[in-house]
C-alpha cells in the first residue's frame, strides 16, 4: 500500500473516531450553543435552538451527562450556554456544576429556550441563535456533530458556509479509498511504530471503552441490559461476556454516565459496539497489543466505511453495522481470511438489517445486545464456510456491494420510515 493511501486511512480515523461525553446528539445541540454564548460574549436573553428530526429523535429521550438525570433539548442547550466549553468539542459539557444545572431549570421555566423542528432537512442539522439586546450570535452544525458549519456575529460571518459542498471535509474525498481489500491491507501492513498517533486513538478506545462498560456492569443505568444478561446467563461464556460489556456500556451512557466514550462515525453507541466485543475476545485469546491495534483498525474502518453509504444519521440502526464490524474485528483475531471476513459482514447485515432507530433512550442497549449475538452468530457461521448467497434480498455479488446495497435502503428506501417514527415520537408528547 502506497504512503498516500495509508495517509488517508489513517487520518480517516483521525477523524472518526474521538472522545464524546454522553450522547452525541444532545451533546452536539450543547456545542452549538455554547459556541453561541460564546461569540455573543455574554449570557443571552433568549435562545432558539433549530434542529432537524434525525437530532430531535435522538436527543429528546437521552440523557444529557452532569445533568443529574435529566434529559431533553432544552437542558442540553441550557447548560452548553450556561457552563459549556467549545474547546472541549464532544466533551463540551465536562465542567458542569450543580449551581449551573438550577440555572438551566430557571431558563426552562422562564421560557427562555425554543425549539423548533426544522422540516425538510434530513441527517444532522442544529442552529444555535442567541440573542441579547441588538446583539445576535448563530452557530451552525451540519453533517458533522463537532465541526462548526457556519457562525455569524450580527449578520456577519464569522465563518462563512463552505463554497462548494465537497470542501467542507477532506475526510469524505478520503472515505472513497475504502473497501474490504483496502482495509485490510492497511490493518494488515500499516507500521505502528511509525504511527504512535495512531497507536494512542486506540489506547484512548481500549481505556475509555472498557471502563463505561465496566461502569455499567457495576451499577444501575438505563434498562441494565448488561447486568440483566450476566445475571441470567453463564458470564464465563464468550459471547454472553462481549454481549453484557457492550451493552452495559451503552445502558451507562445513555443513563447519563459522565465517562466519556470514544465514537464511531458520530455515535457513541457505534463506537462502543466496534470496540468492546473485539477488545474482550482479544483478552480471553490472550492475543498480544498488536493483534488488538490492527483487529480494532479493521472494525473501525468497516464501521466508517458501510456509514458512507448510509448517512450519520437515518432510520437505520447503526449498531447493526457497527457489529458487524466487530464480528470481522473478531474473526481477524481468530486468523480468519478475507473470504471468511466478507461471510461475516454478509451474515450479520443480512439478518438484522433491518433494525430501526427510533432515537437515542435505554432499549439501545438491547438492540446492542442483539447485534453483537447476530455477529457472533456470523463469525461461528463464517467460520464452518457458510454465507447468505447473491441474490437473497439485499445480498450482493461480494460484501462490498452488499454494504452498497444496505447503504442505499438506509438512506433512500428508509426515508418515508424515518418521517413517520419522527410523526409518532412527537405525537406523544
């Protein structure tokens, strides 16, 4: 692999995969406000937040982190004005204090924060517009839950919306150098010596995954998914080990845990089911550091990869990809071929593809659990040599166009889906 080739790998998941704190969603709506608050130089007198349906479905159940539990739009707008930090990207809302959140409570009942539901967009969209006097700040966030879109100072620009569309990221020029070879070779050859930036974004994966899991297997967050296996089925056993951490993992996160998370594509949820199943196979195996790095490098790209086709946020469930990337992570620790990797990314997206999201809340964990059951499955069955066929359903000629095919029913087959989950969520309350 050429040194240019391995460059973009590399900074594809550079890019992709970061430090979050709760949920991305509301943290995101967080971010964008405290932007805000900060190029109006002072507390607002009001704030509309604008948010497109994919944000408000996965922001409005969850909840926020250093909230004391409570969840929802408005305190997660509330405490990114109130006491966020921008510097700190995803972890914006990390020196939050008690005195900040009955602050938030007093803006809410005030009436001082708006949403409003921005019809017509899909994906990820939020505007942060602040106000004070004649004075008026607004942040944007588009595509991207830690790169700021535009910011405008009293109609100014700040910094203005990128000209042409194709500039605003050089990681998606870079996303059209993936494919299952690719990845591979790249996990198979890159040079982690000559790498260490590389080497340290895993660490951060390995430490900060682990001990959310940890974190939720010890005390009670969300539907305790995780401890609810463990305590039902035998813990000694593999697979139900890699279930109950994921998801317990998840059950924390979306419990308001404070841990930060190392994300995939956007999603913590995404990022901890990539990771943790491969990280406790590579511990039982007794693999060394290395196999762990270059089995975590082939999750993260396949995960990264099947996301191009599908969007960052749709009404699919994108745990479903991120398992069966952690199946192939799996089934590289086990000295699987390509062949055998493709069979598992071809088992696991052919059953459970057709998993909805419904937004960020507590039963994530148990479609977490679920995909992780449905990946393992699809190692055991890759391993015996069996794979569904071309021509079953969305089955494609080879896994890379079965990813194809997944990405083109996510993002346009499952658009009239995504409408009407929103039209239900927002029906009951």
């Amino acid at each position: 692999m050429d040194k240019i080739t391995q460059y973009q790998m590399k900074n594809i998941l550079l890019q992709e995969v970061m430090p979050a704190l709760g949920c991305t969603e509301p943290i995101a709506i967080a971010l964008a406000a405290a932007k805000a608050r900060e190029v109006l130089g002072e507390l607002p007198e009001k704030a509309t937040i604008l948010c497109s349906g994919n944000i408000i479905k996965n922001a409005k159940s969850v909840i926020v982190p250093n909230a004391e539990g409570l969840h929802g739009i408005e305190i997660a707008a509330s405490l990114g004005i109130l006491g966020g930090d921008s510097s700190k990207g995803l972890k914006v809302l990390e020196n939050i204090t008690h005195e900040m959140i009955l602050e938030a409570k007093k803006l809410i009942f005030e009436n001082k924060i708006k949403v409003q539901f921005v019809e017509g967009i899909e994906g990820l969209y939020i505007v942060a517009n602040l106000v004070k006097d004649k004075d008026q700040a607004i942040v944007e966030l588009k595509d991207d839950h830690s790169s700021f879109y535009s910011i405008q100072k009293d109609g100014e620009y700040l910094l203005a919306p990128p000209e042409n569309e194709g500039e605003k990221n050089s990681t998606d020029s870079d996303l059209e150098i993936l494919s299952i070879g690719s990845i591979l070779e790249f996990a198979d050859t890159v040079d982690l010596n000559e790498n260490k930036e590389l080497t340290t974004l895993l660490d951060m994966q390995i430490e900060y995954n682990t001990a959310i899991a940890e974190e939720g297997l010890a005390k009670e967050y969300g539907s305790s998914i995780g401890k609810t296996l463990l305590e039902y089925n035998d813990e000694n056993v593999l697979k139900i080990k890699a279930r109950a951490m994921t998801a317990a993992g998840s059950d924390a996160r979306m419990g308001g845990c404070s841990k930060p998370v190392m994300i995939n594509s956007g999603s913590g949820n995404q990022g901890m089911t990539v990771s943790i199943p491969v990280i406790v196979y590579a511990k039982e195996l007794k693999k060394e550091k290395e196999d762990l790095y270059r089995a975590l490098i082939l999750s993260n790209l396949i995960s990264i990869y099947q996301k191009r086709y599908i969007g960052k946020l749709s009404a699919f469930c994108g745990v479903v990809t991120a398992a069966a990337a952690s199946g192939a992570g799996i089934g590289y620790l086990l000295g699987f071929t390509k062949e055998k990797i493709e069979k598992i990314i071809i088992n696991t997206v052919a059953t459970t593809g057709g998993m909805v999201c419904d937004g960020a809340k507590p039963s994530c964990a148990s479609k977490i659990s679920l995909a992780v059951e449905n990946a393992i499955s699809a190692v055991q069955m890759a391993d015996k040599g069996v794979s569904f066929s071309s021509g079953e359903g969305i089955v494609g000629e080879s896994a890379d166009e079965t990813i194809k095919n997944i990405g083109q029913m996510a993002k346009l087959g499952m658009r009239t889906t995504d409408v009407e989950i929103l039209n239900i969520m927002l029906s009951k309350h």
